[in-house]
C-alpha cells in the first residue's frame, strides 16, 4: 500500500469536490484553517482517508491545536494508526503539546487519540479535551 501525505492546496476546493466527494462546507473549513495553520491530506492507494491541521495561537506559541476530519468509516485502520504516530511525532519536534477536543461519545476517536499518547480532561457533558505531550526523553 502506498500512502501519500500532502498539503491541501488552498483555493483548489472544486476539484476535491469533485474527485473526492467531500461537502464543500467541510472544503471551506479546510481551507478557513488553513489561513490559521497548516492543513494536510492523506491518501492511501491514491484514495482519500483525511484531513487534519494544526493551529497554533501564535507563531511564538510552544503548543497547537489538532483536528482531524475523515470519512466514516475509516479504512486500512492499523496503517492510518502507524502513520497518526508518525505525523504526530513530527508534530512534536516542532510543539511541546498538542491539544484538541472529541466528543465523549466518540469511542473510535478516543481510541485513536489514545494511541496517539493522549491525556483525556472533562470539558463539558459531551466534550473531552485531550493534550498529547512531547516526552521529557524526546
């Protein structure tokens, strides 16, 4: 299996449309957080997985926000975990923490995160906060 990780390409939202089928709206936040941080997407075979970004606060910040969006359900689950870490770890080179919120319901997103080395915080009823940590060693 090949997988390929590249930057979405800001402005070209109709030609992702179309090839991939995602909803413009989902297209517009991708490209609304990209003016914010950093967007990329991820392809395995040449077929879309997901889209995840990263938003600091600010550019002298040692910390930043992840989100991920992906289609339900997530296919090819043991080579998108192998390469969630790997992302995550380059994402730690350059941030001390990672932070982010999922939905307490959402036990696949739990486990994912878990995986990830995610510390889980009550937030509100329905919301977990998460923070992932650069290793004191690392």
């Amino acid at each position: 299996m090949r997988v390929q990780v590249q930057p979405f390409i800001k402005g070209n939202i109709s030609a992702f449309v179309a090839s991939f089928g995602v909803d413009t709206a989902d297209l517009l936040m991708f490209d609304y957080c990209q003016s914010l941080g950093e967007v990329y997407t991820g392809f395995i075979d040449g077929e879309f997985c997901c889209c995840w970004g990263l938003i600091p606060p600010s550019w002298l910040s040692q910390q930043a926000y992840l989100w991920m969006w992906a289609p339900e359900p997530i296919r090819h689950q043991f080579l998108f975990i192998r390469h969630s870490q790997i992302q995550v770890q380059r994402m730690l080179e350059r941030f001390d923490t990672i932070v982010g919120h999922t939905k307490t319901t959402s036990r696949s997103a739990q486990k994912w995160l878990h995986w990830l080395g995610a510390e889980f915080h009550p937030y509100t009823k329905d919301i977990l906060s998460f923070e992932i940590k650069r290793s004191a060693n690392g």
